[in-house]
C-alpha cells in the first residue's frame, strides 16, 4: 500500500528483457534506507519487490504482464523513475490509498501554466473512465493527484510546483505513456453496487412483501 507522495526520483540503469518478464535495476538513495529483500517499492507506481539489493540501488523482477499494462516495458538506462516505498503503519496518509496496481496506460498530451502551477493534460482508454470524477484522486506514474478538469477522454491536473521538483512529470513529453491507477474506493463501489451472489434470492415484489415492504 502508497501514498502516492513521491519519496524521490531514481534512475533506472538496466531493463533486462526476457521470455518470462524481465528485470529492473534502478539507482536510488532515500528509499534505500532500512530496505531489505522482499521490501515493496513503487516505481512509477507499479509495485515491485526488491529481489537483491546493490551498491547505488535495488533490482526487481517484472512479469510479463506488468511490463504489458504499464510503462515500464518502454523504460531505457538513464530514464527517471518516480519511488515510493509502501506505507509504514501510523503514518500519515498525505496523498491518497493507492495499490500500485495499474489500471491503464495513458498519454501525456500538453501542459500550460496557471499561476504559479502548471496544468497538465492525460488521455486515457475508455476502461478507466468511469472510475474518473471532477475533484477526485487519481495516480499518474504513481503521483497521488487530483482530477482538476475532466472530458470523454481526457483529464487535466494542476500540479504545483514541490510535486514538479520532486517526481518526473516535468520530464514528459506528448505522447509518451503514464501508468494510471484510479481511486481504488470507486471500484469497491462499483462492484459492490453490480454483483449479485448465486445464492442470494432473487429481489422481486414477492421478496419485498415477505421482508415486510
């Protein structure tokens, strides 16, 4: 489990491809501190597990699957990475819950100023709009932010300065991918509001007269 406030930005120094998945090394400082194997830590908000610990950094292996639905499949060497690690019990919980578990792979389309902020625009695939609300969270690259214009297939956030400093959203250039990860309540809601048990009697006017309505 994250925040989605970014402790830092690594630099990843090897992706190694192979049938199976592949393996990624990135060089990092501050959430090296304490970490030990099996340590989770978010890497562009995708949660990986430390698999071996070296002199400037960690390794970490990546499924298939996860270098499928995110964007770290198209990482090179020298490429920043936005790290978290996971969220220590009785901290404060500054951002918002975030599983690192991508959802969708967007595209940055175009930022412009606004006042001393700076307004960037996503593009996301149709699977992850429903999940998207005026006002409320979403995590871009692991970046816990709040959904500050939204379209059909677009949404825009206003990021502040300390968050332009601190992650590598100004780093990105139209049209390059970023892993999204939406407000994991809303697909709570969603599927409790849709499933229906196979046991649970079917809810008819005869049901509702037998329960008293």
């Amino acid at each position: 489990m994250f925040t989605g406030l970014i402790e830092e930005v690594g630099r990843v120094t090897r992706l190694d491809r192979r049938a199976s998945g592949g393996v990624v090394c990135v060089a990092a400082q501050t959430v090296m501190e304490g970490a030990k194997l099996g340590d989770s830590i978010a890497v562009n908000g995708v949660c990986l597990t430390v698999t071996s610990l070296t002199a400037s950094g960690f390794t970490a292996d990546a499924s298939e699957e996860t270098l499928r639905v995110s964007n770290l499949g198209e990482l090179q060497p020298g490429d920043g990475v936005n790290l978290e690690r996971a969220l220590a019990v009785g901290a404060r919980l500054g951002g918002h819950i975030v599983q690192g578990h991508v959802d969708a792979v967007g595209r940055f389309l175009a930022r412009r100023p606004s006042g001393n902020s700076v307004l960037m625009r996503f593009g996301f695939p149709p699977e992850i709009g429903r999940y998207l609300v005026h006002k409320g969270s979403v995590a871009v690259d692991g970046v816990s932010l709040t959904v500050a214009a939204l379209g059909d297939d677009w949404f825009e956030i206003a990021v502040i300065p300390t968050t332009l400093d601190w992650t590598t959203l100004p780093r990105l250039k139209p049209g390059a991918a970023v892993n999204l990860e939406a407000d994991v309540l809303a697909k709570h809601v969603e599927r409790l509001l849709h499933y229906t048990s196979p046991t649970a009697p079917r809810l008819t006017a005869e049901r509702l007269r037998e329960l008293g309505y």
